[in-house]
C-alpha cells in the first residue's frame, strides 16, 4: 500500500493564490473590469504616463498582453495613450479622471478579498504568514547560479507536518 501524499508546500500556495486570485476577480467583474485590468490600472496609479513595453515589464507579462489590455482599457475611458514629446515612435499611457476614480473601486475590492482570506487569523498570525510570505520571495527571487556552490546542493527533505 503506498502512503498518501501530503500536499506540498508549494502547491498549497499556488492555490491559495489561485483563489485569491479568483475571488478578486469575481469583484473586479462586478465593476465592468476585467483580470489583469487592475494590475495596469495600479502601476499608473503608481507611476502615471509608462510605456506599454515597460507596463509588461514590471508586470512580468509579454507586450502583446500589455497592448490588448490597454486597447480595452481605452474602450472603457480608463486610459489614455499619447505620444512621446521625445520619441514619436513610443506612447505613453495615462489615466483618466474616469481611470483615477476606477482605483478606489479596485482597492476596496483587493481590501475586502484580503479580508475574506485572512479571516479567522488573528493579529499575530497575520503578521507571521506576511513575515514568512516574504521570506518566501526573497528565496525565490535568489538564482541559483549566485548561491553559493555548497548551498546550491539539495538541503535534505524536511518533514512536512499539515
């Protein structure tokens, strides 16, 4: 008889932030925008006026998505692309006063998501799984080929207790 497996860590992730994912949408869509529209709309939020090609940059996502996504952006009065003053051949998007206003909604709706996964933890908690949850990316933002060679070996399994 082979003993069950237990769900790996990872997986355990990839699906909360799945969820997580979906459930934001689910409120997103409620408000006539679409996945993916949010995170656009909060980089220029952050830093009006970016390029497409530097949008899906820090995105992690491929120009054409950017470009398809700006193009329904524009359709819904969000966003705005112009020409560069410098460069005739770039374009810059902005927000509009409509695309300013549509950030509120998009915060409220990350707020009440985060709320509804975090639920039932309290304080304490909250503050260890946000401690370990950055924990988690600064080792995986760390390559391989800049650890050290004796690190870079395979650390013995450890036991994993659900």
């Amino acid at each position: 008889m082979t003993k069950e497996r237990k769900p790996a860590i990872l997986y355990r992730l990839q699906s909360a932030a799945r969820l997580g994912r979906t459930s934001l949408a689910t409120r997103l869509l409620e408000h006539g925008l679409y996945a993916g529209q949010d995170a656009i709309m909060l980089q220029l939020a952050t830093e009006d006026g970016l390029p497409p090609g530097v949008l899906a940059q820090r995105l992690g996502v491929r120009p054409p998505t950017v470009t398809k996504t700006i193009a329904r952006l524009q359709s819904q009065g969000f966003v705005t692309k112009q020409p560069s003053e410098k460069d005739q051949r770039q374009a810059h998007v902005f927000l509009t006063d409509s695309g300013r206003e549509v950030i509120k909604t998009i915060e409220k709706s990350i707020r009440k998501t985060e709320k509804d996964a975090l639920r039932g933890l309290d304080k304490k908690e909250r503050k260890t799984l946000l401690k370990l949850l950055n924990r988690l990316e600064a080792n995986l933002s760390v390559r391989d080929a800049v650890r050290p060679a004796d690190e870079a070996e395979e650390a013995p399994e450890e036991e994993y207790v659900e």
